[in-house]
C-alpha cells in the first residue's frame, strides 16, 4: 500500500513554479529519498505533503488522509524535522522534548526522552540550555523530537546536515532500523551518497517535476551520481578508475 502518493502536484509562488506537475507513490516502509539540486522543489513538496502548504493544482494523499481537507489527521500520523529548525534556546533539551511529548499525547514521556538521548547521544546535555548546544546536538534532539510519538511515516529535510560522520552513521542506523520495522521515511537531500546507501527509493526532481524513479540498490553509488547528473541536465563525470 501507498503511505503517499500524489498526482500532479503543483505550487507556485507569484511568477515562480516551486512544483510543477509531481506525480509520485511511496510505498509504506519505504525508506525514501527526494534526490533534487539546490531549488529543485524539495522542502516546498515536503511542505505540501505536512499541510503547512497548500498546493496551487494537483492532490495528494499521506497515510490516507488529505493534507488539505484533513491536516489535523495527517499530523497526528507524522513526525517532521524541517530543514533548519532548532530546539528554542531558552528551553533544556529535556523541556523541549517534554513539551512535544505532550502535545503529541505520549505515553511514558520520560522514559522515551531518556532513550532517544541515550540513542542519539545528548544524554550528557539533556538538561543544558539549548542556546549552548552544538548544530549537530541540536539536530540529534530535533530528530528525537521527530521521532518521539513513534509515528508511522517521518518526513526529515536534508537528515545528516551538521553531524560528524560517527554521529551520520549511527543516525543513519535509527533511519533503517525505523523502516525495518514497517514504517516509512520521507528524506529530502541533494547528497547521492546518502541516498545511494540508506534509501530503498529514490525520487529525482528537478525544475519542480520529477525526472526519474529508481531504486539505488539496483545500481552503485557512481551510477546513481551519473544518472543524477545526466537527469538534472549536466555532463557525467567521467568514471573513476
Ligand atoms: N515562499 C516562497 N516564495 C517564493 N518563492 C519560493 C518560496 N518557497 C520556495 N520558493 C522557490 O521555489 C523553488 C523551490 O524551492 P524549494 O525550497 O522547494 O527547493 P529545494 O529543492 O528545497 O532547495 P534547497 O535544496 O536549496 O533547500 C525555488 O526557486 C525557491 O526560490
């Protein structure tokens, strides 16, 4: 079954088309990777597929429901982690993370806050002033955040973004063990070699639309690079020997 689909989703801003005609299915337990160059429509889809946006044409469908005539289901159904958003400076990592818990109703706030910071490794600053935190701490509560209401699809705007290459591969573990377990992931990222190695599914959009629909693990990572790069409108590189 389908955790998202959408046809012919549209939005424009003025003069300028974000997206432009994306027609496009997830399936549930997908670990899914939007694959798009600076400008490409990315956030502006995740945006209409959350209901923060409405889009100008088209329709979509998120774990049944419709961002549109149904946003209070659809959000009740995801977590998300927007590109850029930290946890507010004044607030602990612990405070933050208790008040989504309660607005998301969950049940034994403390013990899940104390496991994904444990998981994610702020453990030694759960109870720190966030303006104090690193980029890389505050994206690791971020994605606690994203992740604490256990819900069955998470949208996530460019995932490993400020974090250090032993903190990438332990949060890409959280990733893939998240979707082993049936549900599915929507990321956002203009890095191939993110998408090559954690997706199931990949997504190419370029000018708003998408241009190509593939599974990474049927290819190598320079494959997936040159059909990028031929897809989005440039030269391949030429093959490293
Ligand atoms: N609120 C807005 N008003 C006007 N134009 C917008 C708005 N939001 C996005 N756009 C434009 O729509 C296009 C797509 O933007 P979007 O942010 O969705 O791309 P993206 O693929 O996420 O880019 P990046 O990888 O740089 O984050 C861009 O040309 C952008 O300037």
């Amino acid at each position: 079954m389908a955790a998202i689909e959408t046809t012919n989703l549209t939005r424009r801003f003025g003069e300028v088309t974000a997206l432009a005609g994306l027609t496009l299915a997830v399936e549930e337990g997908a670990l899914f990777g939007l694959l798009g160059p600076n400008g490409s429509g990315k956030t502006t889809t995740i945006e209409l597929l959350t209901g923060q946006r409405a889009p100008t044409d088209g329709s979509a469908t998120v774990v049944g429901h419709d961002p549109v005539t149904e946003p209070m289901a659809v959000r009740e159904a995801i977590g998300i982690l927007p590109e850029r958003e930290d946890p507010p400076s004044f607030l602990t990592p612990r405070e933050y993370l208790t008040f989504v818990g309660e607005v998301r109703e969950v049940d034994d706030i403390d013990g899940r806050i104390e496991r994904w910071a444990e998981r994610l490794e702020f453990d030694g600053v759960l109870d720190a002033l966030a303006t104090g935190l690193s980029e890389g701490e505050r994206q690791r509560v971020m994605l606690a955040a994203a992740f604490l209401h256990d819900p069955d699809l998470v949208f996530i705007d460019e995932p490993l973004v400020n974090l250090d290459p032993i903190m990438q591969e332990q949060v890409k573990a959280v990733l893939s063990d998240y979707c082993e377990r049936g549900n599915t992931l929507f990321l956002s990222t203009h890095y191939v070699d993110v998408a090559a190695e954690l997706c199931t599914h990949v997504g190419i959009v370029e000018d708003g639309a998408l241009v190509a629909d593939c599974d990474p693990r049927e290819m190598s990572e320079d494959e997936l690079l040159s059909y990028f790069i031929a897809e989005v409108g440039g030269e391949p590189p030429e093959v490293r020997a």
